[in-house]
C-alpha cells in the first residue's frame, strides 16, 4: 500500500498550508473568523488522512474494530467540543483556551507514550524525541488544568507557595528526566521494570506542570496560557518529527513559535522576564510602606451621565471585571448614544487586561464595537492628556500609576495612563486591590471618582439617566 503515500503526503502538504494561512487570517479581527474555518477545515484533512496510513492500520482481522474505536473517538471528541463551542460564554473563553491547550499537551503526550511502548531506543532511533515531546506535552497538560481551574474559580487564584518550591520542582523535573533517562537505557521495554519507569516518567512530567502552575496568580495567566500554547506546540512538532509526520511538524512549529512569540510579548508588556513571571509567585504578597495621599470619593450615576454627555472626548479602559459583569453590551449601548450626542468614544486596550491574550478586544467585538475604535496602548496614551473623561471598567493593576514610583513591585510596567485625563470614573464592586496585591495610587487621585457596584448595574443606570439629558 506505499501507493496511499503518494495522495496522503500531498494533502499534509495542503493542510499545513492551511494552518499557515489561517494563522495569517487570525492576526487581523477582520479576518479572524476565516483564519478560524481555514484552520478547521485543514485539521479536518489531517485527521482524515492520519487514518489512511498504512501503519495505522492493524492486520484486517482487527481492521474493523480498529476503525470503530477511531470512529468513536472522533464523534465524541467533536460532540463534545461542539457543545462547548456553542454552549460557553465569551467570559469564560480564557478557561476555554487554557483547557483545550492542555488536552493538546495531553494527546502529545500521549502519542508519544505509544510510540514508545511499540518500540524503543535503539531499535526505534526517535525514541528521545518521544521522550522530550512527552515531557513537555505532560507539563502543559497538567499547567493547563491548573490553569483552567484558577480561571473558572474552582480553585483559588492567588499564587499557592510553600517554602522551597523553587528546589521542589527542579527535583520533580530532574526525576522525570531521569526515570525517561533509565527507560530508553532498558533492552527489554515491555517488562515489569522499564514500564514501571515509563509511568514514573510521565507521573513526574504531570506532577511538574502542576507545581509549576500552582505558584501563578489570576494576574499572570495571559501569559501561563500563551506559554503552554507554545509549549503544547513544541510537543507535537517534536512528536511529528519521531512519527516523520509533516502535518504535525509543520502545525506543530507554528504554534510553537507562534505561542513563544505572544508569551514574550505579553511579558514584555508587564515589563518582566519569563521567569519571574514563572518563579516570583507574583501577587502572594501585598505591598506594603507605600503611603498614599487623598481618598477615595464615590459618585454616582447621575453625575457620571452628566459628566459624560457634556464631554468632547471620552477613553474607555475596560479590565477583568468588565469581563466577569459581562458588561460589555451596556458599554455599547452607552456608546452609541454618546455618539449620537457628538461624543467621540474610544477604547483603550491594554495587552494583558482580563485572562487571556485579546480578551478585551473578543468581548467588545462580541457587543459589536467596531474595531477601529479600539487601540493599543501606545496609540492612546498620547491622548489621555486632551481627554474629558476617562472611564475605566473593572481594570485595576493595568491603570495603576503605581508603575511610576520606585519600590513598587509594579514598577517599570506599562500602563493606560487615565490619571493624565481631566476627569477620571472607575466602575468597581468595592475597594479591594488588584491581583497583584497593590494598592491604585489612580482611586485616591483629585480627578478621579468612584462609582461602586456592579460594572453591568451601573452602566444600565448612567445608560438611564444619559437618555433623560
């Protein structure tokens, strides 16, 4: 059957065009949605034609129920991501992400268990390569979960530390290592030993991604997501490349790099290295010595209204809670009628407000804000200081001008800078700090007032009272 290579390489060849093009698509939020049916219509053909292979394929007394089990676990598979797709709200995409990149860290993992069960070093010359892939592919998996877990509020999402953690998870990693080390080493892979080796690889592989995770708060989790994307990429690229399979190691490299690439940006935008990122447990601990002036002056929706109708230019920075109130319907609402009014509205968007890379900018497009009033954060910041009102909904570490003063662990970071703006309302359920445990020089400010409550309660109110003005 070396025949079937000869239409099976071709449509690889096809479908990791595909991805490519569907990465480019998904760079533009115009063209996102095409890049999105692109990328599934290429995985439609990769699977397809990984069960064409004659190596996948047992002797034929086994063939058909081979076939059924194959067939089984893709109706499941996409059932249930159908009825997730469908079914999830768009506040609940960053747990969404987090999960389906782990179950990609897993099926790496996995493949490379079999690969290695089926044969084994020497006799299988790929079989490190098994051994690295299913590494990283256990550790995102299990990063995954833990991810998903803080995100959806199962678990707490303040860093969870213990003395020596640092040095526990290095040994964790270095018995993992070693245990995949004392597998490939065994001639004999299928008795007692060696395969009890084998499971201790991977349940040490597991254990890392889990205490890797454990000490990352909620405040970091862009960047925990966009690294086990990457990392779930490397493993089934280093997976492809063990099984000669392009589609994989073609997909597997542009996530890969594709996932690096964000991860250093997003760090880059909170001004830290991946491995603080990683290693501080940032967040676990409360600023404290830092004193600050003034208070905290609440208003009300009225005010706000009035403030608001009366205003030339009004920037809004939308944060995490935005996202948890899902507000983002009343902020069009309440945008298109200030714009009725002669108000020009646009929205400030800091890389790594809400849970995950471009959460912000998914929710606004979902409540039908255009793109084009959306910006980045150099392209704003040289406008807060001519703007009339700067509204802030539910951000906090991201607007803090603590990022200014020495000694501040946020110092150094990038913020929207809506303390430069005349007049300043923040949209918050109460006084509490940000994930990073930090106090917001912004809330004790002259120009700035308090507005309490519930993001989307609150924009309903001042959303009433604009259209009795």
């Amino acid at each position: 059957m070396e025949w079937i290579y000869y239409i099976i390489e071709p449509i690889y060849l096809l479908a990791a065009l595909l991805f490519i093009l569907a990465l480019r698509a998904m760079s533009n939020p115009a063209t996102a949605r095409r890049g999105i049916v692109w990328a599934g219509f290429g995985m439609l053909l990769a699977v397809a034609s990984t069960v064409l292979i004659p190596a996948t394929l047992p002797a034929s007394s086994t063939l058909e129920m081979n076939f059924v089990l194959m067939a089984i676990a893709v109706a499941v598979g996409g059932a249930i991501a159908y009825y997730a797709a469908i079914k999830v709200q768009m506040t609940n995409m960053p747990q969404m992400v987090a999960i389906y990149n782990g179950m990609g860290g897993g099926a790496a993992a996995g493949i490379a268990a079999v690969d290695l069960m089926l044969g084994g070093w020497p006799a299988n010359m790929y079989s490190p390569l098994d051994i690295v892939g299913g590494l990283i592919g256990s550790i995102s998996f299990a990063g995954s979960l833990v991810a998903f877990l803080k995100l959806q509020g199962w678990m707490t999402q303040k860093p969870v530390t213990f003395p020596g953690q640092n040095v526990v998870n290095l040994v964790i990693l270095f018995l993992a290592a070693l245990f995949g080390a004392f597998f490939l080493a065994q001639p004999g892979f299928l008795s007692g030993i060696p395969v009890s080796f084998l499971i201790l690889f991977f349940v040490f592989g597991l254990l890392y991604g889990l205490f890797m995770t454990l000490p990352i708060g909620g405040a970091d989790m862009p960047v925990v997501i966009s690294l086990y994307n990457a990392l779930t990429g490397m493993a089934v690229g280093i997976d492809g490349f063990a099984l000669n399979n392009y589609a994989m190691i073609i997909a597997g490299v542009i996530v890969g790099a594709a996932g690096s690439l964000l991860t250093l940006l997003m760090a880059k935008a909170m001004n830290r290295s991946i491995s603080n990122v990683l290693f501080s447990a940032f967040g676990s601990k409360e600023e404290s010595g830092a004193t600050i002036q003034g208070s905290m002056k609440p208003t009300d929706p009225d005010d706000v209204a009035v403030m608001l109708a009366y205003a030339a230019k009004v920037i809004i920075a939308p944060g995490y809670g935005m996202a948890v109130a899902q507000a983002q319907g009343k902020v069009k609402e309440m945008t298109d009628i200030l714009e009725a009014k002669g108000v020009s509205v646009k929205f400030g968007i800091h890389p790594v407000a809400g849970r995950m890379p471009g959460h912000m900018n998914v929710l606004l497009a979902e409540a039908g804000v255009s793109y084009d009033k959306l910006f980045d954060i150099d392209e704003i910041n040289p406008e807060f200081a001519t703007t009339d009102v700067a509204m802030v909904i539910g951000a906090n570490d991201t607007v803090n001008p603590a990022a200014h003063r020495q000694g501040s662990p946020l110092f150094g970071m990038p913020i929207l800078e809506v303390e430069q703006a005349h007049n300043v309302v923040v949209l918050k359920r109460g006084q509490g700090k940000g994930f990073a445990g930090i106090e917001n020089d912004l809330f004790y400010r002259d120009n700035c007032k308090m507005l309490y409550g519930d993001a989307q309660d609150s924009l309903g109110k001042v959303i009433q009272a604009l259209k009795k003005l």
